[in-house]
C-alpha cells in the first residue's frame, strides 16, 4: 500500500537554506544513531559469543558503520548543496534524545544499542517513500504534531515529510523551481572552491555542485544510498538493515539466550541534568573519563569538517583538515566499544555507558591563518595527554595517546614540532601558512 506524503512548500531560497539545514541535521543525527548500535556490539570470544556469532557481529558492525559513513558523505552533500547558493555549512544538530517538534512526529531519534527494535527502527527510518511500515513501538513518538509552512509567508519555518528520501525529493523540486524563476547561475550564486569533493575526501559518491545537473547527482545519491530508489538495491541503507535483521532472526532461532550488544544505556548524559527523564548519567569515575576524551575527539572532528568547508582556493587547507578530521574518526571505534564494555554508573547496576555525542556550544569555522592552526593543534595534544594518564603502558586502549600525539604533529605549529617531534618522530607537515 502506497502512503501520499504531505506537501513541502519551498517559495525562497531562504526557505531552500532552512530545509538544506534540516537535512544535513538529520544525516548528522542518524550518523551517530548508526555508529552508537555498532559500537554497541560485542567485541569476541572474550565478550560471551560463539566463534560463529563473533564473526556474524564482526559483519553487523562493519555493515552498521559503512551505512553511517554513507550518513557522512551525505552529510557532506548537504552542506555542499547548502554552499552551492550561497549559504555556509551546517554541522549542528540537537541532543540526544532529539526533543519533538525539531523533526516531523514520526521521526524518533534517539541512540540505543543493537538489538531487534533498533533494527525494526533503522528499517522504518530508511524506508523508501510511499512505503508503509510501522516504527518499533519502543520508538514511537508520544506527541502527534504538524509542522507547514503557509503559501506567502517570508520566514521559513519546519515542514512536515514522511521519509528523508521525500525530504530530499522536495528539496530538489524546490531546487528547480527556483532555479526557473531566478535562473541557475544566480541560485547557484556559492564558490565551488568552497566545497568539499571527492578528491578532497574519499567518502563514497561525494561531489561539488554548480548547477541544477550536479544537484539532482548530489540527491540522486543520497536518495539510492539510503532508500534505494528508484530501483531496488541490495546495498541501500534500507535493504542493509533487512539484511541484518533477517541473519539476527536466525541466530535467535538457535539460541533465545543470543544477546550480540552490551546492555549499554539508552540516551545516556555526560553531566546531570534537570532533565533527567529517559536519561542515563554516566557517573562511574572511568567510563566517565573515557566518555570525556570520545566526545573530545568527536567534537574536535566536526571542528575539522567545518574547517574544511569554506576555504576559497586553499586545496591544500582543504585536503589537510579532511585527512586530520578522518584520523581523528579513526580513533573513536576503539575507544567507543571499550567504553560500552564498562558499567555507566553505581545508581544502574547492569547498564553500561555509551557514547552521548555532546555537543560544543559553537562549532563555527575558525578564522583563516596561524591562530587557526594553533588552536586546533593544542586540543589534539590536550587530548593526547588526556589519553597518556587514561591507558598507561599495558592498556588495550595504550596506544590511543600515540595515534592523537602524531595528529597533533601533522600541525605547522613550531613549538609542538620541537618538544614533540624528537620522542615521537615527525610526520607531514600541514599546509605551510
């Protein structure tokens, strides 16, 4: 049965802006929805799991994070999109649990470990459009609201839409319509050095946008990405899940007990909160250390990626701080599944803490030059130091603090290169200033 998904109105290009926004938004969120389930996972033998079951997780985790870095690459079109006609970037989203009303009503997110609802969910999330499908019902959202935007009004407001895929839809409708009006080569009014590329980053299906053509690729891709559409696809996000779903059903139906994730808490908190409802504080001395450092390295990859976004002819500024914000990604997996392996707090005997992706209060791009640079390099070392007291020789995790000292050694900053570069080596140099 086919469902009518409600109308979205797009008039202006700031009304286009506003929606862009949305988007980049809710392919943030679901990023880290997607990385939460797979770090959730256990990690072997040592965890509980068969030899069989610890290869079939192994497989979940690496198909759960490829559909999250897709997140990332559309994440990146949106912002690309966005720059394309004349806007900046967009690499704010809400906390976790996303509250009502800053999505449609049957859009839930919120971060949980693996298990068969979380599955039921991602399904329903990247279903394709017109597709009926029910949400899981421990995801159902306890408010029904709409969300229009009336014909003639100036400010831009939330519009409601069934599915991203339809989101997306809309956009690109709204897309030529304006670019009728007004003619492409003033709606695509942005610097296309300004983007980020393939050749930038190698994130799968990425590209630049100029014009109505390059548009329709950027949410072409992200539309068969994640749905499918407009033809079946094995490797949509959507048919991934399925996937996953169906060999979990089975591994169930051998052994009822067959548990894959730690019970790591739903919507977990880094600091306490009035807002506590629904919430896990995570209070235990080191996994509240660990989570510290993770939304650390989080919060300083996203400084990276919008650094990237926005540099007017400076290929090589834009080439360094992708590579810098991908090492710094490569640190969190590790640290993310150690950190669900250790209980959250004394106040929830047999719940484990959990990634919260905190959030800094103002993520906007740093001005150009050697403060630049300085700033971004001392927090790497801050955090390498953070790491060095957390994991000391003997860790699992002991490596951690080497892998963000040699990140913070790729900066051009002279006196980091000199105290650090003799004990550690010295690797490529940043862009010179």
């Amino acid at each position: 049965m086919m469902v009518e998904e409600p109308k979205i109105r797009i008039e202006t290009r700031e009304e286009l802006i506003y929606l862009l926004a949305e988007a980049a938004a809710i392919e943030h969120t679901l990023m880290c929805c997607y990385f939460y389930a797979a770090w959730s996972l256990k990690r072997g033998e040592a965890d509980g799991l068969t030899a069989a079951q610890v290869s079939a997780v192994n497989g979940w985790r690496r198909a759960i994070s490829s559909v999250a870095i897709e997140e990332m690459t559309h994440l990146a079109l949106a912002n690309n999109l966005l720059i394309s006609i004349g806007a900046g970037p967009h690499f704010s989203r809400p906390a976790f649990p996303v509250p009502p009303v800053y999505f449609p009503s049957g859009v839930s997110v919120e971060l949980a470990r693996f298990s068969l609802p979380v599955l039921e969910h991602f399904i329903f999330l990247e279903r394709p459009e017109g597709k009926e499908l029910h949400d899981a019902a421990e995801f159902v959202h306890p408010l029904d609201y709409h969300r229009t935007q009336p014909k003639g009004r100036l400010m831009p407001s939330a519009q409601d839409y069934g599915t991203v895929g339809h989101l997306y839809r809309a956009i690109r409708h709204g897309l030529h319509v304006l670019g009728h009006h007004m003619g492409e080569e003033a709606l695509f009014c942005g610097d296309v050095s300004a983007q980020v590329g393939h050749e930038d980053a190698g994130l799968p299906g990425l590209s630049v946008v100029t014009d109505l053509a390059g548009a329709d690729v950027a949410i072409g891709t992200i539309i068969e990405q994640g749905e499918g559409a407009p033809s079946h696809s094995e490797t949509s996000h959507f048919n991934r899940f399925v996937n996953i779903r169906a060999e979990f059903e089975r591994f169930l139906a051998a052994d009822p007990r067959f548990d894959p994730s730690f019970p790591v808490a739903r919507n977990p908190v880094m600091t306490k909160s009035m807002f506590h409802e629904g919430r896990v504080f995570v209070g235990a001395a080191e996994a509240a250390r660990v989570l510290d450092l993770a939304n650390s390295v989080y919060g300083h990859m996203l400084r990276c990626m919008v650094q990237a976004f926005g540099r007017h002819d400076d290929a090589a500024g834009k080439h360094f701080f992708v590579d810098v914000a991908i090492d710094l990604m490569e640190v969190l997996p590790r640290l993310c599944s150690h950190l669900a392996s250790l209980p959250a707090d004394l106040h929830h005997p047999g719940i484990h803490a959990g990634m919260t992706f905190t959030m800094l209060r103002d993520i906007a791009r740093l001005p150009t030059g050697p403060g630049e640079m300085r700033v971004m390099a001392e927090r790497v070392v801050e955090m390498a130091h953070h790491a060095e007291r957390l994991f000391p020789a003997g860790h699992e995790l002991a490596a951690t603090s080497e892998a963000l000292h040699k990140i913070a050694l790729r900066f051009p900053v002279d006196e980091l290169r000199t105290v650090h570069g003799a004990r550690r080596g010295t690797p490529t140099a940043g862009p010179a200033l």
